[in-house]
C-alpha cells in the first residue's frame, strides 16, 4: 500500500500533475470520474496567495469529491512561501506539494520552479521551512537538474526526504530540456532502488500509453506514475493504464457519444465554477484534444469556439455525436 503520510493510495497510484491553465476543478473533475488517484491544483504563486490576488486564491478552490488532493506553490522568497504554506493549509486540501519544477522563463528565472535547481541549499532550506509551517504532509514536485552537469537528484532526494517531505514526483528531464527530447527515468529507477529512500517516489514524463505506463513500473520500479500533458483531452487514460497493469487487456477508446458526454460534463462544470462568460471561453482550448484525430472536425470546432451561445454549444456537441457516430478509434 502506497501512502502519503497516512493517506492510502493504493498499490500502484496515479497521480494527474499540476499543469498551469489545464488542471483547474472542471478538468481535474473528469479526471477524477475516469480513474485518477491523486490530485495536484494548478501551481500557485506564493506572491500572488500573500497579497490575496483573486487569481491566486481562485485556485485554492477544492471540493470534496477530489480528494486526496494537493494544493501546488511555488515562490523563490522563503518567507513568501511559508506564509502561502500556511494560506494554503487554511483551504483544507490533504496535500501541500511545491513546485520545484516549471522550467517556463518568467518563473525559473526569478529562482522560483526549477529555477531553484540551481541553488539546492536552498531548495533544501526552503523545504524545510515549508514542512514546520502546516501539519499537512508536504511533498515535491521536481526535476533532474538544471541542464545536464547539475543532475543532483539523487542527492536531492535523500536530502528532502531527511527534512521530512512524504513523497516525491521526479519530472526525468533538466530545465534545461523543458519538454524536448525524451524523459530520461534511469535516475528516477536509482532514486526507488536506494535503500535509503523510503518515501514514495512517483515518475514523470512522456508517459501516454498504457504499455509504457506497465513496462516503466517494471522497469523502474516506482511506487507510482504522474501524467501530464497525455490526459488532455484523454481523461479515460487513467482507467486504461489501470485496467492495462491489472490484467493487461486494453480497453476499448471512448466512442464519440462518450467523449461528447465528457467534453459537455466538462464544459458545464466549467461554466459553473467561472461564471458564463469564462466558463465558455476557457473551454475552447479543449475541443481539439477531446476529438483529436476525428478528420472533419475543424468545422464544429470553429463553431463551437465562436458563439457564447451555451445552449448552441451543447447543441453543436449533440450534432458531433450524431454525425461521427460510426467513427471508430483505434488502440
């Protein structure tokens, strides 16, 4: 049994990872429904939380059918971070998780995200910090390094985990690399495979597929697997890896009819958390992914992103369903 602190998670959990404009309540909800584990709120500013900027505080929004789930910080000013530690413990989530690990400019560059990779006594001292600042378990989310000479994490995790963090997520690239090239899990296997780490350590990183996601558990021997970018507009992969490490069949791709019953539960969600005008506009980034690979679907998609017509966008998902109904996916 894996557990964060005394959460229990199961034998092998997945986890949905933080990610900045995707992972918000609407998404994180279908997600939930279709077979996640754990779940990471987009990353909050510390700043932001301490001068209660409403961007900020908007995403301390959790609700009860999530859990477990993490509130995700990040900062590069100790302070700033301890006092959002303590606001973000006041929203009652189960899990304080900081961001160690965004490799976008504005943010490693200020020392914040994976910009902190570049100072680990620091990192180790903030973390520190963080852990005396909320009776909540604290974990980390990171990288390697920051470019291929700075691949410190094996000591990292073994300093982190000395501090008292509950579990650990390990992205398998450098800052350096952002999204590039291929996730290198090889340090991420030694980190599970030291006897002297004993938290959970959760791999990252180009996981898409339910064959990758059973041959990187037995190759690498972690405890659990976080995905990103893989459940845009793919919820359902949770329950096919799942389905896949239990008894290795794979399950039959979601039909239209399913993703358009997803795709509207999606969009009514978010409609009732942002608000009419929000809820319809933040809601086009996700028509392409949700029917990703389905040729002639340009027409409904320039419908459907422009009219704030709510009834006509549920309409014109209705007509989707109806046209593409014999379209077949593919394993």
């Amino acid at each position: 049994m894996v557990k964060i602190g005394n959460i229990e998670l199961g034998n092998f959990p997945l986890l949905l990872a933080p990610m900045e404009d995707v992972s918000d309540p609407p998404f994180r909800a279908v997600c939930k429904e279709h077979g996640a584990d754990v779940m990471y709120t987009e990353f909050i500013s510390s700043e932001g939380l301490i001068r209660d900027a409403a961007k900020s505080t908007k995403k301390l929004d959790i609700f009860e059918y999530e859990r477990p789930i993490g509130i995700q910080i990040f900062g590069s000013n100790i302070d700033s971070m301890k006092q959002a530690t303590e606001i973000a413990s006041s929203a009652n989530p189960d899990i304080i998780d900081i961001n160690y690990g965004c490799p976008v400019k504005k943010v490693a560059c200020k020392g914040a995200g994976a910009g902190i990779l570049q100072d680990i006594p620091k990192m180790v001292e903030m973390t520190a910090e963080i852990v005396k600042s909320t009776h909540l378990p604290v974990t980390v989310k990171t990288r390697l390094g920051w470019d291929d000479n700075t691949k410190y994490i094996e000591e990292v995790a073994e300093r982190l985990q000395d501090i008292g963090i509950k579990a650990l997520s390990i992205h398998g690239r450098t800052r350096k690399q952002m999204y590039k090239g291929d996730a290198d899990w090889r340090l991420i296997g030694n980190i599970k495979n030291n006897p002297r780490v004993t938290i959970p350590i959760f791999g990252n990183g180009d996981i898409d597929s339910p064959e990758k996601a059973k041959r990187y558990k037995e190759t690498y021997g972690v405890d659990g697997i976080m995905i990103g970018r893989a459940t845009i507009g793919n919820p359902w992969i949770f329950n096919e890896i799942k389905q896949y490490i239990e008894i290795g069949l794979k399950l039959e791709p979601p039909t239209i009819s399913e993703r358009v019953d997803v795709c509207k539960r999606h969009f009514e969600f978010g409609i009732k958390w942002k608000g009419d005008v929000l809820g319809v506009v933040e809601m086009r980034r996700h028509y392409s992914n949700y029917f990703k690979g389905v040729s002639h679907f340009k027409d409904f998609r320039t419908r459907l992103v422009s009219t704030m017509d709510q009834n006509e966008i549920i309409a014109i998902l209705d007509e989707v369903a109806e046209k593409f109904s014999a379209y077949e996916f593919s394993n």
